[in-house]
C-alpha cells in the first residue's frame, strides 16, 4: 500500500512567501523521493503569485502525493470573488498575464473550486 506524503503550510500574502513557497514545494519533493521537481517549483511561484496578487491571506499550501501516483498543490486563499482567468496576454510587452498560461501548458490538469469564504487553484504532474 502506498503511503501518501502531504505538505501544508500557511503563508502571508508579501511577495517574499513565493520564494518560501518554492523552497518548502522542493524540500517536500526531496521528502517524497520525487525525481524532478523544477516543473512544480516553477508552477507554485505562479499559484502563490496570483493569489497573493488577486487573493487576500491567509493563504494555505497544500502538496500531497504518493510513490507511483504522481504530485497535487493547491493553494487556497480567501477570495472567492476573484477566479483565476486563463488570460491570452496577447501583448507580448505588458508585464503580467501570463501565469496560469504556464501553468495550463505544464501541468498534466488544473482548475479551481469555491471553498468556504475562498477559493483553492490547484494543479497536477503525472509520476
């Protein structure tokens, strides 16, 4: 039977917490015996991003995953009026709007869901 690994953490909404979501994402995959982590790195910078930008704290962390079945995240903030929008940023100079853009094309699924008093956007990476 496979024993499902989990992280959770809660993180204020100043920009320094992307960095902290980054190093407790890649310490956990170590954990977990993941072999490559950089994808799911790189995708929580922008979940924790948005929902620091477009979200109001206290926002939570959530990784789970098991030997063979591959690596969830969510992140849950307190915002449930502000759904994340998959942007075409078709300006290539403007600054934002393109996170979830990576997130869509990197990550095997995503989405969002309403939860209590807010929101969680979640993404998946097949083992």
């Amino acid at each position: 039977m496979a024993v499902m690994l989990e992280l959770r953490a809660t993180l204020s909404a100043e920009p320094e917490q992307v960095a902290e979501a980054r190093r407790l994402v890649a310490g956990y995959l170590r954990e977990s015996g993941e072999p490559d982590g950089e994808v799911a790195v790189l995708l929580v910078s922008e979940l924790v991003t948005n929902a620091i930008l477009h979200g109001r704290a206290p926002l939570e962390l959530r990784a789970q995953s098991a030997p063979g079945s591959g690596l969830r995240v969510e992140v849950a903030d307190h915002d449930p009026s502000r759904p994340p929008l998959l942007n075409t940023a078709e300006n290539l100079t403007e600054p934002g709007g393109r996170g979830l853009q990576l997130v869509d094309s990197l990550a095997d699924r995503w989405g969002w869901s309403e939860s209590g008093d807010g929101k969680v956007v979640w993404f998946e990476l097949d083992a």
